[in-house]
C-alpha cells in the first residue's frame, strides 16, 4: 500500500508516494539518491545510517516510511554549510578520522548531535555518545581527536 | 500502516481488521522482528499521532506520570527523574545507544516484556502502575503484576499500555540501578538489579525493594532477601547476606550471553553492590560514564 507524503528533506519540503513499509534508509538511498547515509548492520547496532528526524539522531534503518509524513529529516548531504564543509567534517580529514569511510557519515551526524548539545565535551562523553557508531578501522582514537579539534573550532568561531 | 488520532480510534481499527496487527511506537523492536525473526505483521497501527501519550509530568500529589511513548532519552535526561529517581534515568540511559534511545519508548519496551528491559525493575521497586486502555475500558495494574513471560503480558491484543505511574515517594528514598554486562555499551544486560528503600539519618533501612531482570522469564521481585534488610541498621557485612539470599531466589537460564550459574553469582555479587551504592552520595551527575568507577 503506496502513502503519500510530505517531508522536509536537507531544508526543502519533499513530496512523495512510498510504501509504508519501506525502511527511511533504502527511501534515501535507492528512491531519492541520497546515497551518502550507509546500511552497515540494519539492526540498529552501528550508527552507519544516522540520520536526524526532527533535530534528533536515530537510525534510519529503523524507521518506517509510513511514520514519515510532516517530519523533517537531515542527512549528511545536508551537513555543509553552503559550498562549505562543516567544521566537523574537516576536522575529520584533518585529524584522519576516516579509513575506508563506511562509517563517517554516521559518525559525523553523530558528532554534529552531541556538539550542538554539549560545545565542550570530555573524552568519556565523546565515546559515550558515539557508542552506538561502530568503526573497524581508526580504533576511534582519531575519531576523538576530530571530534575535540571540531569543538575546539566551533567554539572559537561562536566567541 | 494506520496512524490513528485517538485511543478510541486504534482499538476499534483492531477490532475491525482482526488478528494479526501490531502497534507501532518507537519500532526499535518491531522492524527487528520484522526483517530478523520473520515476523510479518497484517497491519501496522502507529500510535504516535494520538496527543498526549508522551510526556513526563509531575503531580501535585506527589506522583509522577510516564507516558507511554516518552522516549529512554528523554527518561534518561529528563530533570525532574534526575532529580527523583537519578537512578531511573540512569537505567534507561544504559539502553542501546543515543540513537536507539531517541526512538525506543518507555511503553514499547515494557509492552514487549523483554526479561532483561533495562528500565522495568526500576519501575517495580518504585511501585509504578501500567495503565491499560481498551475497548472494555481503562484498567490500572501494578506493573509487579503487568508481566507474564517473555514477550508476554496481561494485556489482551486490542489493548494500550499509555502511561506509567510512580506514586508518591518518601524523601528518605535511595535506590540504585546496575546493568552487569562484560561490555560498556549496546549489550542487554546479563543480570539487572534495581533497589529502592527509605534510609534513616541512622542508616536504618525500611520499604526495601529488591528487583532482578534478566534472571527469571519476568523481572522479579526478591521478596526474601528484602525481608531481611527490612528495618536493620546498613552494614556491608548484612548487604553481603542479602546478596547471597538474592541469589538463591533468582532462576536464571544458561544462554548465549551467560551460563545460569554465573548469573547467579553476579546477582549476589550486584545486589550488595547496589544496596550500599544506593546508601552512598550521588555527586548530581547521572551519566553513565560519571557513574562507571562506582559499579565496579
């Protein structure tokens, strides 16, 4: 059974005729295009598919489409600011937070989540709240280390 | 997929499509259920168009209501549970991660009666009540009595878990939540041991509370083992005996995470340490990561 809606996808106001069982991830993907938002486990254990629905992080590999209707949805294509990179994600190369990549949007989106919450965040609340984004590569140490140059960035930029 | 507007709209599109549906809250279980366990629902009854089912809000008597689909994060940060029940917060914030706890709700989890729900011997010891609606009318159950098994509960299937109730508490009451599992993060835990009671400038203990999850096919209350720290003065050495009693009273299984024999030991081992914990000052911070150095 197809449903129509309507959705605020990277700040424009989308319509579309979905199942409702379609999962918001493969919508992303395979229906819109957005390919930058990955399907590492699609059980909810590894953060790959992070997405924000209406401002809050959640994984999108758990999320029907039928729910989707008047929600506003943010992907990591809607990270830049303008042409720009975020300061996340270029702190991110900088520090060589990345390996192979399959984790880095989810990681970013994450990331972007906790700094908008908290500007000044400790070791410990940086893995507590990237615990749920796993990454087989880095062994995070360099995930964290973006994450605090990241902060550091933005909170010099916001003084 | 239906996304009803009201409680009385959800049961009757139960009634009218018959059995095979399911309702839908956070779907943190469901869509699990879908593509892993081959569950293949005839119909999905989405419950987060109906006003005023999620919310945490304090009363004037004293109570404090949960509603059915307020979300682990929002538990877990939360002011007025971190003030309450820091350990309630504490509890829901060991739930999978930020980004599960964003979606998976206090109802849902208690609806589909996993023994080793990370939030429900919190509730219990706290003496929370499940209300219930559905065609036949609303029913209050003690949620002590609200689970039958795993994945099993009182509720018949055209009803609504809506909102949680914790009544009135004394200012005297202490309590402490800890998951044992080997691992930090995103892992149920292995044994659960929730405990509340009322502690004296003495350190005399009344009302204890003693609840166990992922020991037995319901979390359990362990009844014996309250009764004996009933009205004593606190010591390690008498916290140490309940432990042991608690570990007798639990009924563990051997399963993929743990043998029943370990379980076993580490409910003795985690009740002590949640009965002295409880006694011991919380510095305001309920974060996980603050409260590590103090589980182990």
């Amino acid at each position: 059974m197809k449903k129509k809606i309507q959705l605020t996808l990277n700040g424009k106001i989308t319509t579309l005729e979905v199942p409702s069982h379609r999962l918001l991830l493969d919508l992303l993907r395979d229906e819109i295009g957005l390919t930058g938002t990955k399907e590492g486990c699609g059980t909810g254990d590894c953060g790959a598919c992070t997405v924000f629905l209406n401002g809050k992080p959640v994984n999108s590999c758990l999320v029907l489409s039928g729910e989707l209707d008047g929600t506003d949805i943010v992907t990591i294509e809607g990270l830049k600011i303008g042409p720009e990179l975020h300061p996340i994600q270029k702190a991110f190369i900088q520090d060589g937070g990345a390996q192979c990549g399959y984790c880095t949007p989810g990681m970013l989106m994450m990331s972007k989540a906790l700094l908008d919450e908290n500007p000044n965040p400790t070791e410990e609340e940086i893995r507590f709240a990237l615990s749920g984004n796993l990454c087989r590569c880095t062994g995070y140490a360099k995930i964290i280390q973006a994450v605090q140059d990241a902060a550091a960035e933005l909170r010099s930029k916001n003084v | 997929m239906y996304q009803p507007i009201s409680l009385q709209e959800a049961s009757r599109l139960l009634k009218e499509h018959g059995p095979g549906g399911r309702f839908l809250a956070g779907g943190t279980d469901l869509v699990i259920a879908i593509k892993e366990k081959g569950l293949v629902p005839k119909y999905v009854v989405d419950l987060k168009k109906i006003p005023g089912l999620s919310a945490i809000r304090e009363h004037a008597d004293g109570s404090v209501t949960i509603g059915a689909l307020t979300t682990m994060r929002e538990v877990e940060i939360s002011p007025a549970i971190i003030r309450k029940f820091p350990f309630l917060a504490q509890s829901a914030a060991e739930v999978g991660s930020i980004q599960i706890r964003n979606r998976a709700t206090v109802g849902g989890n208690m609806a589909n009666a996993t023994p080793s729900a990370d939030v429900a011997p919190g509730l219990i010891a706290l003496n929370a009540t499940a209300k219930i609606v559905g065609a036949r009318g609303e029913k209050t159950v003690p949620l002590e009595e609200f689970f039958r098994g795993p994945g099993q509960t009182v509720m018949e299937p055209d009803e609504i878990l809506t909102e949680i109730t914790i009544p009135k508490t004394s200012p005297q009451l202490v309590g402490e939540y800890i998951k044992f599992s080997p691992r930090d993060m995103m892992d149920l835990a292995y044994v659960g041991v929730a405990v509340t009671y009322n502690l004296t400038d003495i350190n005399r203990c009344s009302d204890v509370r003693i609840v166990l999850g992922a020991v037995a096919p319901t979390p359990i209350r362990a009844r014996n083992s309250e009764a004996i720290l009933e009205g004593q003065i606190l010591t390690a050495g008498l916290a140490a005996k309940v432990g042991e009693e608690t570990a007798k009273e639990c009924k563990p299984i051997s399963d993929v995470r743990s043998s029943a024999d370990y379980r076993r030991a580490m409910v003795g081992v985690m009740t002590k340490r949640a009965i002295l914990n409880a006694a011991a000052p919380r510095n305001g911070k309920v974060s996980w990561c603050d409260r590590r150095d103090r589980r182990y």
